[in-house]
C-alpha cells in the first residue's frame, strides 16, 4: 500500500518463545551502549482471556530484570479477544495483579522498572476516559498511544481494504493524535505518554510532541523512509525545544 504509506499486519505476537528471547536479549550490546531497552508483553494467542493474567505475569516475572520499561499490550488487534483487556474489571483485575507481582520483584531486584500499557487507535473517548482514571490508581507510568487499527477509513487504496489485520502507518496519524490530545486532558500528568501511528516526518514527530507526547515511536515510517528517518525527528524535536525554549527568552 505505497501510495497510502500504510502496511495492514497480521502476524500477532510471532516468536520462539520467553526463553529464546531472553537468550536474544542477553546478546544484544544495545543496553551496553546506553540504549534504552523497553519490551512489550501480552498474552498466547491460545490462552483463554479469562488466563490472560497468568501469561502476562510470567513474562512481567522473568523480563524484568533485563529490562528499562516494560510494555502491557492490551490492544494488538491480531489476538484473540485481547481488546477487551481494556475497560471494565478486565483491565482493573489485570492491573491490579500485575501491581501485586511488581512489588514483589521490585524487593527482589531493588529496582522499580516502569510499565507502560499499549492501547487501540480505535477506543472511544468514554474508554480513554476510563483508561485515564485506571492507569494512575495502579501505578502505571506510562500510555502507548496507539496500536495499530482495525478501521480502514483513511485508507484510499480499497483494493486491500477487506483484508484482516491491524493498519499502520499515514492513515492513522491524525488517529492517534486525537487519542494523545484526549490523554492529555484526561490522564494524571503522573501517567507519561509516547506517541505512536503513522510518523512518515520530522514535522509528524513534532506534531505528536505538540499533542501531548512525552516521547515518539517509530514502525512503519523506518518502511517507507529508512534509518533516515530517526535522525530526522531527532534533530525536528531538538529543534523544536530550542525554539520553544528562546520564546521564553
């Protein structure tokens, strides 16, 4: 979908398993070299929803000593029910135990890593309402805001518009941007949030910035423009901040 700048995915969560990437982890050299390593977990596409807990609270149990932050991914579209892990005593008995099992290895390991959880492009704002009043109460640091989308409606090229799986990429930019704007009202500034859907740009980068995001992440825009594109927001956000920083001159 070149002309769209968008991929529509369906591979879900594809890997050989918690112990192979922990393997893969411990042969990185990126936190070595002072990369910030954040990991993203969620649940077996053949666990039942009502275990979804158990398998999330393995991976919480045995990735947080190697990691910076940790990813609660309640929102990939490409899982079985996993969306519903984001309102109602779902997400609130998920929290809760995921808390429990922090401050337990938080005592292990003396050190408290932050946790993130990833939500849906296509939530309503009653459901980012709850979100917001949720995350703070069970001392989630961070919002991902967003994954990718289920909606086709800013897609031009209709030829893939029927196929399965979630939307990345330009259709969704403007998306996530109401999402980022809606958190920002909403949620406790206790509660940080990385912007995430369709950065192609520097300028796409700032806009998230400008929306509410304390940081951004890049996916399908490293598709479609490359390496280049990180060093391209980089240098569009310092530059940002150091004109915002001269108008308070």
């Amino acid at each position: 979908m070149v002309k769209d700048k968008a991929i529509i995915n369906r591979l879900g969560f594809n890997n050989d398993g918690l112990e192979v990437f922990i393997q893969n982890i411990l042969k990185s050299q990126w936190r070595n070299q002072g990369g910030i390593l954040g990991l993203n977990i969620g649940k077996n596409s053949d666990t039942s929803i009502e275990d979804a807990s158990f398998d999330y609270l393995k991976s919480l149990t045995r990735l947080y000593p190697y990691a910076d932050y940790i990813t609660i991914n309640i929102s990939s579209p490409n899982t079985s029910e996993l969306q519903t892990l984001q309102s109602g005593n779902r997400l609130i008995n998920l929290l809760k135990e995921i808390q429990e099992k922090r401050k337990e290895l938080t005592d292990i390991y003396e050190k408290n890593v932050p946790l993130a959880v990833k939500i849906s492009p296509d939530l309503k704002y009653d459901q980012i309402d709850f979100i917001s009043q949720i995350l703070p109460t069970y001392g989630i640091n961070g919002i991902i805001a967003t994954n990718t989308s289920l909606s086709r409606k800013n897609l031009t090229n209709l030829r893939f518009s029927k196929q399965s799986g979630g939307l990345s990429g330009s259709p969704i930019h403007d998306t996530s941007l109401k999402i980022i704007n809606r958190l920002k009202e909403k949620i406790d500034s206790s509660v940080e949030i990385i912007g995430v859907g369709g950065i192609l740009s520097g300028q796409q980068a700032i806009e998230k910035i400008l929306a509410g995001s304390k940081a951004v992440q890049l996916y399908t825009g490293l598709i479609y423009r490359g390496p280049i594109l990180i060093n391209e927001c980089i240098k569009a956000i310092d530059q940002f901040k150091l004109s915002k920083n001269k108008s308070f001159i």
